[in-house]
C-alpha cells in the first residue's frame, strides 16, 4: 500500500492539511480524440539541465525542456527532502514520462508529443506562478498543444 | 487546455477540483508508480490520458486500482559493503573519515552510473573526491564559497543532495531494486554520510548565519530519520 497514512509524519499532515486554491469557476475543455492529440509534459519537480543554476525555494519561474533532452542532462532540483528520489535515480520517465509518450505516439495512442516540457518548483505558493503560467499557456499555444500531462512530486 | 492531472494526494485534487484528476496511490517522488516498468508506466499513463476524451465534467476524478509492484522491500537486496568507521569528532577527522568511504563507494557509484546511464549527482557543481574537504570545512563552522551558489547555505543544501544522490545510485548498483525504504534506511541507518549530514545539521543550526540554520533545520534531514 501507498496511501496518505503511509506518508511518514510530518509530512502527512503536512500534505492533507495544505492550503489549497479554491475557484470560482471549472473551465472544462473536450477535445479531438486522443489518437490527434499534440500531449506536453508539466511538472512540478524543478527538473534542470545539468550545469544550470537550480531553482530557488519559493520561486514562482517555469522553465522549458527541450523533449530532445538527453537523460543525463537532467537533474531533480526541488527543494523538499520529504519525497523519494530514489526512483527517478534509477529512471527518469517516473516523475518525466517522455520515453513513454513516444512510445504512445510510435504506436498511435497519441498523436504526438510536443516539442517543449515544462517545469516549475513545487512546494511554491500558485500565486508566485501566474507569470510564469502565461508562459507556459503561449508556448503551448505556439506549438499546438492540445493535451498537457500534470506530473507533481 | 485540456488538461489532466496525477495525483498522490487525494484530498488535494478535491480540493483544486482539476477538470481531470487521475488520484494514484503511489509514494511521493513517482508519479508514474514504478521506475523501469515500462507496462507499468503506460497503464498509468493511459488511464491519465484517458481521461482527456471523456466530457462529463466539470471535474472528473479516477482512481488508479493498482499499488505500485516496487512498494514492498525487496527481499535479499544487499547495499554496498562499506567500511566500519568510528564517528569523528573534529573536522579533520570528518574529512578523512568521509573520504574513506566515498572511495570504498566509488566502485558501486560507477557501476550505477553504467547501469542507469546516468548520475543525478550535479546540483553542487563540486566534484565528489571535492566533497569531503568541503564537509569538513562546513563542519568546522567556515562558510566556503562554490561558484555557481550565490551563498554558502546553498552550497551545503546542495551538497547534501549530491552526497544523498550519489549514496541512492551506489545502493542500487547491482541486484534488483530495492524500496526507496531500504534506500532510505541503509543511508541513514548505516553510512557514515547518514551522520555526517546529521552533524552538519546540528552545526547548521546552531550557526550565527540565518541561512545556515534555515536550510539546516528544513533540507538536510527528513524528520523520520533525524536521531533520537
């Protein structure tokens, strides 16, 4: 089992007890079917490419991922130690599935896969992200992306 | 756009109320549940996505049925052989006592780094046979400067990831994967880097610099493995 209850304390509460954005309202967008869709990566894990400065606590930036980056190029820079690394150590398609997405392509579940990722740190208030999500939104919309895969840590 | 979110934590997607949530009962870190299980990662991926044909929103919640395979310990999984090393006492005999067993490691480090490929070892832009000399320094109250990190708190955060990347890949060198809990436990149970970042912490926070002691208290230790 991997549940909430095996989350070692503090963690737990940490997590369950997390102050969370409500909304006002629930866009809610259909689409072509899966087979023509255009499917981009964002995740939360403030995946970097070796050599780069790693993201700041707290940091509201997003930075693109070129789907051509080799595994490893990149590094896991998120700042919590409260999660397992040890998995992505072994294989990065755990927390960035772009192996996997291509495979779903080469066999025609997808349609394709994007050109650029994305990436932002977790453990961040959403609000210091609004810049950063206007960002991601134009390049998005600049490579036709119709399908975006939300990866947390 | 359409968009699909995993998530570990259930109470949070109800709360966000994403369009589409696929909830997966998998430990924080994997997302896709298991690495290198390839059917594994596309039953996830596939009910995700899956999830972007359906219109019967606004929100759309599933529940992923399966625990992942790499869950339980593995039984047999035997880490790296490591030296019997005394706790030091002094900086000098950190460094020394460090550098022991870094290079008893080294054998296990690049056989993992053929393995997977890859390191993940990176984030302090300081070269392991670096490490030592540099714990000790930190250990001894100095606050060196690295270039690359704008201060010398984030030159040890980063460090003690490195020190714990480098420690996770030589633990699974060889055999089959064992549990991010036997990972976990070997690191802080059994090597002397495990007390080593523990000491760093005690010496973090008990330092005149504000960023020593943040980083020390909150990115160095994970609560379940601090002493006592």
């Amino acid at each position: 089992m991997a549940r909430l209850e095996d989350i070692p304390q503090p963690t737990r509460d940490a997590v369950a007890n997390l102050p969370c954005p409500s909304f006002d309202t629930h866009p809610f967008v259909a689409g072509p079917p899966l087979a023509q869709r255009r499917v981009a990566i964002v995740t939360s894990a403030a995946l970097i490419r070796r050599g780069d400065q790693p993201f700041a606590f707290g940091s509201g930036e997003a930075r693109f991922i070129p789907a051509d980056i080799p595994a490893a190029e990149q590094l896991i820079s998120h700042v919590s130690i409260n999660f397992d690394r040890s998995g992505f150590q072994r294989d990065r398609n755990v927390v960035f599935p772009i192996d996997r997405l291509r495979e779903l392509a080469a066999d025609g579940v997808i349609g394709s896969v994007a050109d650029t990722h994305y990436t932002v740190m977790g453990s961040t208030d959403p609000a210091a992200m609004i810049e950063s999500v206007g960002q991601i939104a134009g390049q998005l919309q600049q490579e036709r992306v119709d399908a975006v895969l939300l990866t947390p840590v | 756009m359409p968009c699909v979110a995993i998530g570990a934590v259930r109470v949070q997607m109800e709360k966000t109320q994403p369009p589409r949530g696929l909830f997966v009962p998998f430990q924080l870190g994997r997302p896709l549940g298991e690495p290198e299980d390839v059917a594994f990662q596309r039953r996830v991926l596939s009910q995700a996505l899956g999830l972007l044909e359906r219109t019967d929103g606004p929100v759309i919640l599933a529940d992923f049925p399966d625990d992942p395979p790499g869950w339980s310990d593995t039984p047999g999984w035997e880490p790296p052989v490591l030296p019997t090393l005394a706790t030091p006492t002094d900086p000098t005999g950190w460094r020394d006592a460090f550098a022991t067993e870094l290079a008893a490691l080294r054998p296990a480090w690049a056989q993992a780094r053929a393995r997977f490929g890859r390191s993940t070892v990176g984030l302090s832009f300081v070269s392991p046979e670096d490490w030592p000399a540099l714990a000790a320094a930190f250990a001894g109250g100095e606050l060196p400067a690295v270039a690359g990190h704008t201060t010398a708190a984030l030159t040890l955060r980063f460090l003690c990831d490195d020190i714990k990347a480098f420690y996770g890949e030589a633990g699974q060198a060889v055999g089959s994967a064992p549990s991010s809990r036997q990972v976990d436990g070997w690191f802080w149970r059994a090597t002397l880097a495990g007390r080593l970042l523990v000491a760093l912490r005690t010496m973090a926070m008990a330092s005149d610099n504000n960023a020593m002691k943040t980083v020390g208290g909150r990115f160095f230790v994970p609560v379940p493995w601090l002493p006592g």
